[in-house]
C-alpha cells in the first residue's frame, strides 16, 4: 500500500515516464511513417500504424483516468485494448 504522503511523488514520476514514453514512442511512429511515405511498403504502413496505436492507447488511457474521472481499470482496459491492437498490426506487418 502507497503511503499518502508518497502518492504524489508517484504520480509525478508516472507522469514524466508516461511523457517519456510518449515521446519516444512518437519518434517511432514519426519514423515509421516516414519510411513508408518514402517507400510506399504496405508492410511499413502497417508497422506504422501499429506503433500509433500503441502510442494512442497509451495516452488516452491515462488521459480518460485522468480528465474524465474514470476509474483507474477503465483507463488501463482501454489502453490494454489499444496496445493489443497495435501488437496484432506490428506483427502482421513483420509476417508479411
């Protein structure tokens, strides 16, 4: 059990390795739809897509937790689900 006194500490450090995570997460996606601008592969705009929506799902779930005041297993299903996705999309495109 988190100590009060503890609780905000933790948020912020979720907060800044959840902005980490998007930000290196968006180089990814940014690269990735780069290369297939370039190439034109449907492989890479399939990787591509899978990599945002990964990064979607990771910023709406915490988004919906935290704005709309969701319980905390809403946001993390939806961001679950969104992940899932985006793994299924990232593997087809290697498969192909």
């Amino acid at each position: 059990m988190v100590h009060s006194e503890a609780a905000p500490f933790l948020a912020l450090v979720l907060l800044a390795v959840k902005g980490l995570m998007l930000v290196a997460g968006g180089s990814v996606f940014y690269y990735a739809v780069k290369a297939y601008r370039r190439t034109r592969d449907q492989s890479l705009g399939y990787l591509a897509g899978g990599f945002g929506l990964v990064l979607f799902g990771s910023a709406i779930g915490g988004l919906v937790y935290e704005l709309i005041g969701s319980p905390l297993a809403v946001g993390v299903i939806i961001e679950s689900v969104f992940v899932l996705f985006g793994f299924v999309l990232i593997a087809y495109s290697l498969k192909r």
